[in-house]
C-alpha cells in the first residue's frame, strides 16, 4: 500500500547560464532527506514534447514520495 501525498510542482527553474529549465515535482511535505530522480525522456530527443510526461512520471512520483526533476534539454538540430 501506497500512501498518496500532496504534491508540489515548481516549474520553468533556470538552470545556470544554459538557458536550460527544469521543473521539479515533490511531496507537499518534505521532514527529511529521501530519493529524487533526475528524469530525461530519450523518447525526445528530436522533439522536445514532453507534454505528457508531467502526468504520467512527475505527479503519480512525488504522490509516492519521489523527487523528480524533469530536465530540458537540447535536441539534435540545436546540438552543435
């Protein structure tokens, strides 16, 4: 048995001078340290749609005590 948790999403944070965002999914309440995951869907790699993704891995983690911070990322045809 799962206990749910309210969940809190931070999103469009700015990462460093990349231009780079991620948003973050976390419990609604944090006492203590626990797991996080850094999430890049490769599934994306030549379109950046990752519409779906908030619902599908972001909520129903931090609904189960996960951290989970969803990166931006490049994708082929801005690579360099």
């Amino acid at each position: 048995m799962v206990d749910v948790l309210d969940v809190l999403i931070e999103e469009n944070i700015r990462v460093g001078d990349s231009g780079l965002l991620v948003d973050v999914f976390h419990p609604g309440k944090i006492d203590t340290l626990g797991q996080a995951l850094l999430f890049l869907p490769c599934e994306s790699w030549c379109t950046k749609n990752q519409a779906d993704m908030k619902d599908r891995y972001g909520v129903k983690m931090a609904e189960r005590g996960v951290i989970r911070i969803a990166g931006e990322h490049r994708v082929m045809t801005e690579a360099s």
